[in-house]
DNA sequence: GCTCCAATTTGAACGTGTTCAAGTATCGAC
DNA sequence: GTCGATACTTGAACACGTTCAAATTGGAGC
C-alpha cells in the first residue's frame, strides 16, 4: 500500500534489487512497442533488441508476456487516481463526481485504444491473475472500488442508508461495464463511449435519489438481499 | 457473400462438399479434447493426430485454432435455444420464462465450464470475429436476442410500450452478463450463477412491471433515450 | 478406362513464446 | 584482495500455432 521501491508485480518482488533499471528499461520499451505496432506484432524478442538485452533476461523479470500488460494496466489504474483526484477535489455533486471519475478513466486509457483491445484479452481470461475479477488482483481491485466509495463520501447525494454500502461497488461494476464498452468502441475518438458516460451518470444519479422513495423500497430491498446472497 | 463453395466459418457450410466427414471428425475431436485437457494444452498437433490427419488438414477446414472454439460456441447457441424451446412452450409468465431461458443457457454450457473460460477469453478480443459484440457474430447475436423476444412476446406481463422494443437487447445484455458470471463463478457447480439467475430474475421481472408507473416514466425515458443515442 | 481439374491431404519448415543450463557481475565478509 | 554467494544475463533449444508447396484423391466428361 505504502510507496515502496517495489516496482514488480502486485504481489512482492525483489526489495532493492540491482536490476531494477534494466526492469523498467524493459518494461518502458515493452509498453512502446505495444503502443506501436500493437500487442500481437510485439515479439518478446523485439522487446529484448530494442532494450538493448537478452531474450532471457526479459523473462528474469516478467514471467510472461501477458505479465508486461498487467503491469501495464495496474500503472494505468494509478494514473486513472491521480486524474480523478483533482474532480474529486473539485467536484461536490454525486453525478459531476461521478461522470469526471469515469471520463477521468477513459482519458488514462485512450492512448493505448487499440492496444487495450488486446490487454482486455488477457484479462478477460477467468484463470488469469490479470483478471479483474480473480482473487489475485483482489488489491488493485480493492484501490479501485474505493476511488467509488470516494466518489459517494464526498458527494452531496442522499442515498437509502441500506443501500450505500454495496453502492461503491456497483458503481464499480457500472466502470467495468464503461471500460468494456470502450474496449469495444470503435466510433472515432470512442466518442461513444463519453455518449455513453453522460447519459448514464444522469440516469444512475436518479435511481440512487429514488431509492429513497417509498414505492421503491422493495426493490431497494431485493437488490441489497441479492448482493448478500451472493457475496455469501 | 454468396454462398461459394468454401466449406469453412460458421456462417455458411459446405453445401455437400466431400470433406464434410473430416471437418466433422476434426471438430468432434478437437471439441472432445477440449473438454479433457483444456483448451491451451490441447494442442493442434494432438487434434490432427487423435483424428487421424494431418495437422495441416486440420487448418484446411478450419483457419485457427480459435475458430474450432467459435463452432463450438455456435452449436452450444443452438442447443441453447433447443433447450429453451420447452420452456417457452410451457410457461406463461414472463420470470418464469426468462428464469427458464437463462437456466437453460447454463445447463447447456456446463460440461464445458472449465473449459468454457478459456474460449471466453477468445471471444473477449474486440477484434476477434468471434466477439459477441462484433459485426461478424450480428447473425449468432440476432438469433440469441430473438429468443428474449421470444420471451417477451409469449408473455403475460404488461411492459411500458415505449420500453418494449428495447427489452429483449437489454435482457440479451443481462443474458450476458449472467454467462460472465458463470465464466468466472468457481463454486460448485456453479451454484452461485444458479443463485444470480433465481434472485435477479424476479428483480427484472418487478422493474419491468414497474416500467409503467407514473413516478417512473421520467426514468424509462431516460433509458429508452440514451439506448437511442448510443444506437445513432 | 482415361484425362483432367478441383478438392483434399500431407508434413516439413517457419515464427514466436518460453525454458534452462551455463555463464558473468556485484557485493559483503574476511 | 580474495572468496563465496547471490543477483543478474545470456543465447541456444524446445513446443506449439501456422503456412505452404507438393502430392494424392475422387469424380465429371469423354
């Protein structure tokens, strides 16, 4: 949690090691040439050339190619903080924080779009420790599910007492859904994707006011006496 | 487009083209083997030679190894919507069909859940024709989301006019998302998806009843209207 | 039966991710 | 400075998906 020099995978590497340069070197040109040319034309042996290092050594540091893109995408998560930091700082509305810390993520992600197509592969593989869902990334899951339950602390919203605790992470769960849209998004610019964000912020911010409502207490009721189900 | 000779692909089959026992043979095995080892240490190599060809037979009918996954998957969509013809011939009421539908989708693709986690992660690539969502599968996608208007037609419940023509894309959506859940769902026996379909069903089923009220017309339209706009 | 063409079949060869046994460098202990 | 251990680095070798030029087969037309 705290910054450590720890700059390997999720779990815990190597404490100060010696090679932490030529990791990032190769991580650095990785992330390049993915941009570049895309995952699947990126060769583990063009990344070795292009940094200037054996093929093997590559692999001293990631133990797969997969794993250049989870590191990949556990950087972007940090960035996707640091940008929603400041609407989080700005904005007091639910719905303004709301839409920022969405748009906020699809900013982060836009330069690497058609990578990404690709990332999302590999993530979406159930047994992977990449995916979002696994137990492995159970941490940076966690880090993003709370950037929601920030969204609400801070937001002016009332919201049924009941529901509030499970709505961090179904706002979650709605930011998975914005992102697997993106993913699939091929209008330019993934202008369909902000479409997306702005009409369902709206719409999302509305249902959280009327769950207050008294005829829609029992729904309320059913949704949370579902998630409990399922979380056991 | 026309319809040519060539025996591969989903879409069109070989009319009566000789070859027709292999490819059969070829993905039998393949589907068979799947199932046995798993998808990534099933290997082509092993396909051919369990089935008594050469390797590169194995790629005259079928162009990669992902696409003996998307014939997979489209002979599971049709059992899905064999299993599924009972139940629409039975029941009346809309959650009792849409709970059967759903249920039935599971049934089907148990056998091959282990398995089934793999070939998701194929179907996730954006690029991949394999996708749900791209423009090469709009066939597959039609007829699935047929079979929610199928579950919707033979029903007896009212529905909000205005909400109506959009509902069987939205329940293929919550179709999808009840299958990703499965994906990853590793209690036994999946018992957890069967948990999501019972509890999320009757939930459906209310909010599509309530979909009339006054109070909640403002809150349809404003589903109905960003649906539009996201379709163009 | 023969000829010929397209459909089918073959297996060696290629490119790529990954492994591994064998080095080489670095640093603390003495 | 030397030694030993550990961290790092190397590139050849391996497995597997895929390609392709060449061989084989089956059947239509005669």
């Amino acid at each position: 949690m705290t910054d450590q020099p720890v700059p390997t995978t999720a779990a815990g590497e190597a404490p100060t090691a010696r090679g932490e340069q030529t990791r990032q070197l190769i991580l650095e040109t990785a992330i390049r040439l993915f941009r570049e040319r895309g995952y699947a034309r990126t060769t583990m042996r063009a990344i070795a050339e292009e940094a200037g290092v054996a093929v093997g050594n590559a692999y001293y540091y990631f133990d797969s190619k997969e794993r250049l893109i989870q590191e990949f995408y556990s950087r972007t998560q940090d960035e996707h903080r640091a940008a929603a930091r400041p609407v989080l700082e700005r904005e007091s509305e639910f719905a303004a924080r709301l839409a920022g810390v969405l748009h906020a993520a699809i900013d982060v992600l836009t330069p690497s779009h058609e990578f990404a197509a690709s990332f999302f592969k590999v993530a979406a593989e159930p047994s992977s420790p990449l995916s979002p869902f696994s137990s492995e990334t159970a941490g940076p899951r966690q880090a993003s599910i709370e950037l929601f339950t920030e969204v609400l602390a801070g937001s002016t919203s009332k919201v049924d007492p009941e529901l509030r605790p499970h709505l961090p992470e179904l706002l979650w769960l709605a930011y998975m859904g914005t992102v697997l849209y993106w993913v699939y998004d091929r209008s330019p610019g993934q202008t369909r994707t902000r479409t997306l964000i702005d009409g369902a912020v709206p719409l999302i911010d509305r249902l959280v006011s009327l769950s207050r409502l008294r005829v829609l207490r029992p729904v309320t009721r059913q949704i949370v006496e579902l998630l409990r189900m399922l979380r056991h």
